[in-house]
C-alpha cells in the first residue's frame, strides 16, 4: 500500500461529518487492495477492481460519495469490474484526480 495519508485527504465539496468521512475512509483503504489499475480516459478516471471485489462495499463507497459530493458522477458495472468517476464542473476535476491519486496507491 502506498503512503498517501488518507487521514488528511478530504475532497473540497465533500459534506461528510468526521465520521462518516472515517467510514469512508476504510472503505477506500478496503477496495485499494482490489485495485487492478487506474486509468484516466478523458474526463473519466476508471478504477478496475480484481474479481471478488466485494459488491456491497463499492456499493456502500458509490453511495456515500454520491451523496455527500453531488458535483461527482459515479458508476460501478459490475460485469467489467469498473468504477467510472467523473464531474462535469471542471472546477471539481481535482477531486476526480485525487481519486486516481488514492486508488493508483492499491495498484500493483
């Protein structure tokens, strides 16, 4: 694992309270070992996750992120293993990269 320090990261936007961003935070540290790897494709990063990746937990990080930083558009298919992040406010597009940045960490 990679050492960028989660503790500090906390997307401008984000509407998270102390513990939900905690809860947040595990479930990213959970999924970067599934990470196969990271790919930015225009004004959408993808992150690919190993098979057996577990469902409900990118479910539970799609819905959280969702609902606390409305400017992202996220979206898992399953089938492919991906999960697509992007915002269309360009302003915003930090965020995205941080998550490159934060899910690059898993890849191997």
């Amino acid at each position: 694992m990679s050492s960028l320090d989660l503790t500090r990261l906390n997307g401008a936007g984000c509407t998270l309270d102390a513990g939900g961003w905690a809860l947040q935070r595990r479930r990213i540290e959970l999924l970067r070992s599934h990470v196969e790897r990271v790919e930015e494709r225009g004004d959408v990063l993808h992150v690919v996750f190993a098979a057996g990746t577990d469902r409900a937990l990118v479910d539970d990080f799609v819905a959280t992120e969702g609902a606390c930083c409305s400017f992202l558009s996220l979206g898992y298919d399953e089938r492919e293993r991906v999960l697509r992040i992007r915002s269309d406010d360009a302003q915003s597009w930090d965020v995205v990269r941080g998550f490159a940045a934060v899910f690059s960490g898993g890849a191997s």
